[in-house]
C-alpha cells in the first residue's frame, strides 16, 4: 500500500514489543528500521520517539553514553516541534508529554557521573514557555558563572530537585558559594540521591520498630511499606484541615509530615550547606513540589528551615538567571505609584467552578443547579469565554464508568444552549438554519435549504432535535425546570425532530419515579403513548461529562473582614492616598486592571487582599475575585495578568491557594507564575486557604520590616522616598522570626486584653485562660446588643498567639525570586 508512516509505526511497534520481553538488541533492529523511515517521511515526532526508544534500550544495555547520544538527538526533534507550537498551553501540554526524554538523559548522565550535564537535563524543559516570554533564547544555557558569583556573594545555595521515577528516587543538585573559584566545570555543582524506599522507612520508622514482629500490626506496617513503595510517594504536604480544589486525590502516603519532608529533601544535603545563609529553591514541579513548605520544614529538633535559612523559590535556573540580570531597585521614588486591593464587594455575583472529573461524584448532588458550558466551548483555552446555559443536575455518573465519567442535566428552560443549527419557518416548510456571529442582534441566520441570509428573529428560532433525543416535558403552568418541581415533570423522547404546523414536537412519555434517597433518579420504562408538546414546555435532557459543567455557588463570597485592615495598612506604610485604595465597591476588575496596566504598575507595589480559586485542570483560569455583576466581569483569572506589562519590585497576593494551579513540566500555571511574566520581580504567593486574621497580622509585619519613608530633604516633606531596607527573601524570613517569636508580640496584646476584660496587670493568667475570658466577655456583649468589634479583634489576636507555630498559621505563603 506504499503507507511508509504507518510501515514505520509498525516497526516501532516490533521494537516495543522485543522490549517488553527483555530482548533489547532485536529491539534496537527494528528500531532503526522504523528510524529511517520516519526520517524518510520528515515524521519529527515518531522520529523523536524512536530515538528515546534506541536510548532507552541502550541504557538497558548498560550503555549510557550511547543512550546519550539517542537521547539528545530526541531532544533535539522535541525542540523543533516545540518551536512550532503557538500558545503557551500547547507548549507546556507537550513537554509535559516528553519529559520522559529529558529524566532518562539525567539519569544516563548521572550513571556516568556527569552531575553538571545532569542537573541541566533536569533543568531544561522547565519554565521553558516562560523564559520564551521573558524574549529570551530558551535554548540557551544558564550562566553559571552568574549564578555561582551571586551564590558566592550572598552566601546562597542553589538547589535543584529531580524526581527520577525510573529509579525511585529524588536527585539533589547543589549549586553554593565556594571558597575559590577555578573556572572548572567539575565545581558547578555537588549532587546527592535519595531512595524511596529509605523515605519510606523513615516514615514508618516508629511504627516498625513498636511492631511486635508477627504481630497484626507488624503484618500491617510491612504492608505499607511495600504499598507505598509500589505507588510511591506524594512529595508534597498541606495541612489536614485544609480542603479546596487543589487537593486532588493521591495515592501517595498521607502520613508525610514535615519532619520526614525535611529528612528527603534537606538533611541529605545538610553538609554542602555549611555556610549558607540563603536557600533558592527549584522544585520538580512535576512530581508534585510546588506545593511543599519548604520554609516550614522541620529538623529533629523541631527548628524550621526558614530559622536558619532566608528561603524562596524559583521556576528555573534560566529564570533565576534572568531575575538576577534585571535591573534592581532599592527605592519607590513615586509615593502614589503602589496598587492596593483589599476586600471588594463581592455581593453582586456569585462565582463559579469547575467540576474536576475525579470529584464529580463527591461533590455533585441531584438537584444542584450547574452551569451547561456548550460543546463549542474550549474550557482549556483559557482566553476563551465560557458562557453556558443554566440547568439542574437529574442524574450522577455511574461510579463503575471508569474514565467516561457522565451526569445527567436538564435545562432550564426551552431557548437555553440552542447550539449552533436551530429550526425555522420560512413560509409554510420547516427548515434548518445556522445561528451566525451576529444573529441575536440583527435576526439574521444561514437558512441551509436556502444557502443564504434571512431575517428571522430569535423569539422565532425552536430548538433543533433528532429522533430519540431526551427530553423533560414541563407541566402547565411552568416557564422553568427547576430542582423543588423536577420530579412533577415528566421525561420523554423526541419521535419527530421537525415541529407540526403549530410549532409542536411529538413526544413519547416515560414514566418517571420521584428520587432515591435524594441521590440518583430512577427511571422507569412504561412508555406511554406519545403527546404534542409546545416548544416552551420542553427542555433538553442529556448526559455530559463533568468538563463541561461549572458549579455556581448559591450566595456571595463572604467579605474578609481583615482583609480591607490589611489593605488600609499597607497602603499606610506604602504612602498610597486613601482615597486610591481599592476596597469594596471601587475594586472593580476594570478599575484593577487599569490601575495595572497604567505607570501605577510600572512604579509601585501590587498588593491584592482578597478570595483567591486555583484551576488544577487550566491553570491559567485561576482567579482572584474582584468587584463586579457576574463572575465574568469580576475575577482576573491568570490569563488577563499574563498579558499586563508590569514592572514592580513586588506583587504580594494575599489569597488562598495562589501559588498553586496545574502542576506541569513546565512549571505551574497559575497566578503566581502569571505575575512572573507579567514582570514581577518577586511574588509572594500562598499553597493553601489562608486565614484572614493571620494574613493581616503577617503583611503588617512584613511592610514594616521592609521598607521605612526617608526624607531627602528635612525642609520640604514632600520629597521622600520608600526606601527598601533589605531583599524582599530575607524580609519575609525576618516576618516569619519575628511572628514565631512570641514575646515580641505576646506583652502588648496581654496588656491590652487585660484592659478590655478590666483586669489589673498582676493577673497570672495563661493565654488559654484569657481566650476563654475574651469569649465570655464576647457573648456577654452580644446578648447586650453592645458593639462586639473590639473584643472580637481581641479574641482573634489571642488565638492567633496560641496557634503561632501551627505551619498552616504562617507556611502557606511562600517567597518566588532571588
């Protein structure tokens, strides 16, 4: 059949499958069959796969530099496709299909002892889109002689993690200050392993060793260790109490705490960091990293690295790089130029979320009103607008459905999600016509009988059915399907899609039965004889899959109380007019937006104090709410930062789950790494829900450890300037000191208390104690219709006390930048 694409596949195939029975050179034979072939046939891809597939098997045949040369070649091919890709979200969907390339070349270098070539293997794929962006040569090699001056300078250590699944194990690389530099390649970089299994063993340590050998729970404990093993390990920690989009189910172990998470990725390299005073950290993003605290790991003795180390992280080291050959500054010469947002008025829409497919059946109910996004729709573009139409949930997805995971929706009403052909009367024939860009302003549609434009307007359109689609018929008296009513509505099936003269469908009645328990509908098959319907009576009924649902919450954001005090606070200390502030009803996502896009985001701080909501499944459809009249209109999703030019010395976001988003190869998409590109210099970000009280109390803490006004001239109070009185890195490690220790902070709160519960100085009470006596105070108050305010802010700032060194107070948020 001359078919010499698929002659070559086949080939491929052949290969795979002497692999698979352990015969690598037969292997390798047919491989370079299918390899010329494919470069025959300019097939870049295949030719890609097949060279990491002649590495693979060489590797097998302990030939690493052999499998080298395949490997770099397939690389090579990836590359070149890469280039051809034009949105950012194709090119990271690619290397995350390819990063199998890039590991094997880390661990055939590593094999060789080639650490330096290792560690850029391992680096090379990441932040590979963002680095493009920053219009730079993302081919180009990172300057160590740059990055091992800086490391030389500040005492800083750069480390490099690599998950390498095929030898389960977590590959360290260290880049840190020398004492003489030699200019030899062999001095980029120290490297450590570490086994799966012996974190493993770790974690298990005290339950094997309690374990009386024989025993149930002995049996038990081996048993874990070896399902764990077989799985392996979730990298990552968040606190338990902690729940929202992005605690996606895992089968890793669930009892990683912050003391074994630091024995897997500190205490292996403890010794190359003698003399360090500053941690950069580069995460496998893949393996799940980017949301580990690095800051709150915790050592035997229970010190947290950020105690002994300035801590942040960093996408790549091309990207550390670049960060590091802008242009710093050290002063905000424009005291007006800072954006501050702080707790919008969120009361005039209500948001709207995904539906993950792993979730839907948890977290859907029957009767739960959803949002229908049209087949038309590109959730995963994440510049594409999805509007959908209005329905009700009547039926859960199968659990035994595997991936094809289906619910069943009806719609609301007969003119919601029309789809792009509808059914028209031209005369006295019924006919098919197509809905054009402009069609509901100017009536006109495509009549396809005709082959060209009519004007009909939309109140004339009807809903366009095939034979043997779903229906539910609305009873008298009812223009919507709603969930109270559903089961007084009966389903059916459309007998004839094209309407009578009167402009009504045939339909067969089933017969229903009301809900099981709430949690599913039955349905029966006693088909009655079928009925004339009027088009407004009947509403589509189909069976979608998650992705094409949103969730919309039944009421408002909650206002963060705290929130606007923390705004007011920063822009107090940051010299921003008050009236610029942007809190309630002035935070509109234009007025943001616009603010951003003019010098403001050029000059100044971007500080935003408000809800935040990560997309694992797009990434770049994570959004912080803002003011507004329909979800729409009031977030700024990581898409719309990505295409403002900023540039600012800081962006602080003050939201849960900020620095999350769809964990890839390439990095995190997200709003942290959106406002990366955007030109932040640095971003502090947060890994999961942060608590309103504590986030306040955090960034007051900040701003005053790290900027002061001076004053250029004594004479005239209008020339000053903020002055930054250290590196955004250390300041937030100084914060997270100084929150950790309480007596800085412990006196003035007792005296205040004790003032308010009207008790003398001398009282010897714990904090516990005064807590308890802030709530009874409290209610007392309540019940006397008196102002709760202050005693509330009290109470807050005593638990707070209590709870200091609890990660999940302080750890979420984390420093991205040098």
């Amino acid at each position: 059949t001359q078919d010499r694409r698929g002659e070559g596949a086949t080939l491929n195939n052949l290969g795979n499958c002497y692999a698979e029975l352990g015969e690598p050179r037969r292997a390798i034979e047919y491989y370079e069959q299918s390899l010329e072939i494919k470069k025959e046939t300019q097939d870049r891809r295949g030719e890609g796969s097949t060279l990491n597939n002649l590495g693979n098997r060489y590797l097998d045949l302990g030939e690493p530099r052999r499998a080298i040369e395949y490997y770099e070649q397939s690389l090579a091919c990836f590359r070149q496709i890469w280039d051809t890709l034009e949105s950012g979200r194709e090119q990271a969907t690619f290397l995350q299909s390819q990063q199998g390339t890039s590991k094997a070349l880390e661990r055939a270098y590593l094999e060789i002892g080639e650490y330096n070539k290792a560690m850029l293997a391992a680096d090379a794929w990441r932040a590979r889109g963002l680095f493009k962006a920053f219009d730079q040569d993302h081919d180009a090699l990172p300057n160590f002689d740059l990055l091992k001056d800086y490391a030389q300078r500040t005492g800083s250590a750069i480390i490099v993690y690599s998950h390498v699944a095929a030898t389960a194990s977590v590959s360290i690389y260290v880049i840190k200050k020398v004492e003489a530099h030699t200019g030899s390649a062999a001095n980029i970089c120290e490297h450590r392993s570490v086994g799966i299994h012996d974190v493993v063993q770790i974690i298990f340590k005290g339950v094997l060793e309690n374990a009386v050998e024989g025993s149930r729970d002995a049996k038990e404990a081996h048993s874990s260790v070896r399902g764990e093993e077989q799985r392996g390990l979730d990298l990552s920690w968040r606190p338990e109490s902690i729940r929202s989009a992005a605690s996606r189910g895992r089968n890793g172990v669930s009892t990683m705490d912050l003391k074994a998470l630091y024995k897997l990725y500190i205490a292996p390299i403890k010794d190359l960091l003698q003399g360090a005073t500053r941690l950069i950290l580069l995460p496998d993003t893949a393996a799940g990293m980017s949301k580990v605290p690095f800051a709150a790991l915790q050592n035997d003795d229970g010190q947290y690295l950020i105690q002994d180390f300035v801590v942040s992280v960093v996408p790549s080291l091309r990207v550390l790089n670049h960060l590091l050959e802008r242009e710093s500054r050290s002063d905000i010469t424009d005291l007006a130029s800072s954006v501050v947002v702080g707790n919008p008025d969120y009361s005039g829409w209500v948001p709207e979320f995904p539906v993950l497919e792993e979730e839907a059946l948890e977290v859907l109910n029957v009767g739960e009103a959803v949002v229908l996004l049209p087949p038309s729709a590109d959730r995963y573009d994440a510049g594409a607008l999805c509007a959908g139409a209005d329905c009700i949930v009547t039926g859960l997805a199968d659990k035994t459905a595997g991936k094809n995971v289906e619910c069943e929706v009806t719609l609301r009403s007969w003119d919601s999600l029309l789809g792009d052909v509808v059914r028209v009367k031209v005369g006295a024939k019924w006919m098919h016509a197509n809905a054009l860009a402009d069609s509901e302003s100017t009536g006109s549609v495509h009549v396809q009988e005709l082959g060209k434009a009519v004007h009909i307007p939309k109140e004339d359109w009807y809903p366009y059915f095939v034979k043997g689609d779903e229906v539910t018929v609305l009873e008298d008296d009812f223009l919507n399907f709603d969930a109270p009513h559903r089961s007084s509505h009966p389903k059916g099936t459309v007998v004839n899609g094209t309407p009578d003269k009167d402009g009504r469908y045939e339909v067969v009645l089933e017969q229903s039965q009301t809900d099981d328990g709430g949690q599913h509908e039955a349905k029966g098959q006693d088909l009655r004889s079928s009925t004339m319907v009027h088009r407004e009576q009947v509403v589509r009924r189909m069976r979608v899959p998650p992705s094409r649902l949103l969730r919309r919450r039944s009421e408002s954001l909650t206002p963060l109380r705290y929130a606007e005090r923390e705004a007011r606070a920063v822009a107090s200390m940051l010299r921003v007019p008050e009236g610029e502030v942007l809190v309630g009803n002035r935070a509109t996502k234009d007025m943001v937006t616009e603010c951003l896009r003019s010098t403001k985001g050029t000059k100044g701080i971007v500080h935003l104090a408000t809800h935040g909501f990560v997309d694992p499944q797009v990434g770049d459809r994570s959004w912080i709410a803002l003011c507004g009249s329909s979800h729409e209109n009031a977030v700024l999703t990581a898409n719309d930062v990505a295409s403002i030019k900023l540039r600012t010395p800081l962006v602080v976001l003050s939201a849960c789950d900020t620095g999350l988003g769809e964990s890839m190869a390439e990095g995190v998409l997200g709003l942290a790494r959106a406002f990366t590109l955007s030109g932040a210099d640095s971003v502090i970000m947060s890994l999961w829900k942060v608590d309103d009280f504590c986030a306040c109390e955090l960034m007051k803490l900040f701003y005053n450890n790290w900027v002061h006004l001076e004053e250029l001239d004594p004479a005239d109070s209008s020339n000053q300037v903020l002055h930054m009185k250290m590196p955004v890195t250390e300041a937030w490690a100084k914060t997270v000191r100084d929150w950790l220790n309480l007596d800085l902070r412990k006196t003035e709160t007792v005296k205040r208390v004790l003032e308010a519960l009207q008790l003398g100085e001398s009282e010897t009470l714990d904090l516990s104690d005064l807590l308890r006596k802030c709530k009874d105070k409290r209610k007392a108050l309540r019940i006397a219709g008196e102002s709760i305010e202050y005693i509330t802010e009290l109470r807050d700032e005593l638990y707070d006390l209590i709870n200091a060194h609890n990660p999940e107070k302080w750890a979420a948020f984390s420093v991205v930048g040098a």
